[in-house]
C-alpha cells in the first residue's frame, strides 16, 4: 500500500516555519548540523540542506531541529 505524500503546500509551510527559526536565531545550517550532532542525530551540511530545499522531511526531524533551536513555543500561524 503507497502512502500518501504531503501535499505541495504542507511542504513549503514545513519548510517555511524551519527557515524562519533558524533565521530568527540567527543559526547557519552549518550550526544547525553542529547542534543536532551534539543531540546524537547524525546529518551533514549536504543532508540538512536538500532537506530544507525539499521541504519533506519528517516531523521527527523537525522537532529535533526545533529542539537544538532552542524553539519553546512554535506558532504556525498568527491570527487573523
């Protein structure tokens, strides 16, 4: 059985709200890898990078990425 894939739009967002941390801290992706290294998750430059491009990745990645950012609180959105 295939599985669905996220449509276009989910993966800009997801891409979108991971480009916006790290620029809000002001952390490189090379940073980024550093960070998730010293959390034990093996990725490289290269590999955060076509990820980001992308914009498929998993959540889990996500939330490793947000935790080594630091990021508390996460809006998806703001109020209209």
């Amino acid at each position: 059985m295939e599985t669905a894939r996220p449509s276009q739009e989910w993966q800009d967002r997801a891409r979108g709200l991971l480009r916006a941390e790290l620029a809000r801290r002001n952390v490189s992706q090379k940073e980024l890898v550093e960070r998730l290294a010293a959390m034990g998750a093996s990725e490289t430059e290269k590999t955060v990078s076509n990820k980001l491009v992308r914009g498929s990745f998993s959540a889990a990645f996500l939330l490793q990425c947000l935790d080594a950012l630091g990021c508390r609180v996460l809006r998806l959105r703001e109020d209209d």
